[in-house]
C-alpha cells in the first residue's frame, strides 16, 4: 500500500522541468493522488527532473503524487500538467537520490542498443479459466482462449484475422493487438494489472 502524502497546493513549479533529457523508457508501475486512490500507470517518457504518466486518473495541476515504478522504486513530485494520455509530474529527489537516478534510466534506456539482457519480462501466469470474451470496437464478439497473462498483457488463442492495432476488450480489460505468432495473437494492456490481482485465478 502506498504510504499516505500531504496534500499542499503550492504550484511553485520548477522552471527546470525541461532542463533533463526526457527518455523514452516504458515502466509500469502505480500512483496515488491526495485523495488516496491508488491506480496503475505505465511511464510515456521519464527524466531525472520529471515524468510522463499514461494514467486513468489525472491529477491536477498543483497535486502531490506519490509513485512507484518497477526498477526504480518510489518516487514522488508534483503534477505540472495534464495530457491526453494523463499527466506530467516533476520528480523530487536530493542530488544524491537523483545521480542514482539518472544512472538507472540511463542503463533502461540503452540496455537494448547496448545488447544488455531484458532482466526480466513481466511475470506470464496461466489462467485456471482460460475461456474469454474478445470484443472489437464494432462491438462484435467472439470466444477465444487466453494462453497466458502478464501485468501489461495478454496472449490468446484464436484464428480471427485481426489487424496489429486494433483496440480490443479482452473480457473487460481494455487492449491492443501488437502481435500476431502461429495460432493466436498478443495484446497489451491500455493499462497495466495490479501486481496483487495477478495468479491463476485472474479472470479478465
């Protein structure tokens, strides 16, 4: 559970926000607003000075946020701006805390130019139920099976043709198609699971 933050509307922004190189790393992780809702969120772009949240809850301009994202633990910072995908917030550390910080993005952003392993994909389970509903934005409904879940996705079994890119719902859970591998496809998530709600016994 995310620990409780104070909730002080000075919107004394820091003019820096764009001082640190924005990098596009991708991260899941989740967030609490000053009302103490937690939700997920994935990062769009992350710097030592500030972040970019895809968020289905926004926070306000002049908001406390509290974070937690994987590799790089928690972070907290004011909301700058809100953005179509969900908010911008600015990261506050010391300067120790925010060299080591530069130095984790820096090792996320390069490890695929530099050949470094993945270190670890989301956990993949597989679901007792396998037996799901996919539903396309024309509303059309078919069964499929899901072949294994992680917190940013999916991958069912299925011989529709489906385009890469389509917005879909697997179950309630809305998603993209990104992949198409022999005998079905792999979705992502529009938001990431909740670490706690992924075992077998996850229904979408």
């Amino acid at each position: 559970m995310l620990s409780a933050l104070q909730t002080p509307r000075t919107a004394a922004f820091p003019a820096e926000r764009r001082r640190h190189h924005r990098m596009k790393v991708v991260l899941l992780g989740r967030y609490m607003l000053p009302n103490r809702m937690e939700y997920p969120c994935q990062t769009i772009d992350i710097s030592p000075g500030g972040v970019h949240l895809a968020a289905p809850a926004k926070a306000k301009p002049g908001d406390r946020v509290i974070a937690y994202l994987e590799h790089l633990g928690r972070i907290e910072g004011t909301c700058v701006r809100t953005t179509m995908e969900g908010f911008a917030m600015t990261i506050t550390a010391t300067s120790r805390k925010r060299e080591k910080f530069t130095a984790q993005l820096t090792w996320l952003a390069n490890r695929e130019e530099l050949g470094l392993p993945e270190d670890r994909r989301h956990e993949r389970v597989v679901p007792r139920n396998p037996r799901s509903i996919l539903t396309m934005d024309d509303g059309l409904e078919y069964v499929v099976r899901i072949v294994d879940i992680s917190l940013s996705g999916a991958a069912f079994s299925s011989d529709l043709d489906l385009p890469i890119n389509a917005s879909v719902r697997i179950g309630s859970t809305p998603a993209r198609i990104v992949r198409r591998f022999d005998g079905g496809y792999a979705a992502e998530f529009r938001f990431p699971l909740s670490a706690d709600l992924l075992d077998e016994n996850l229904e979408l």
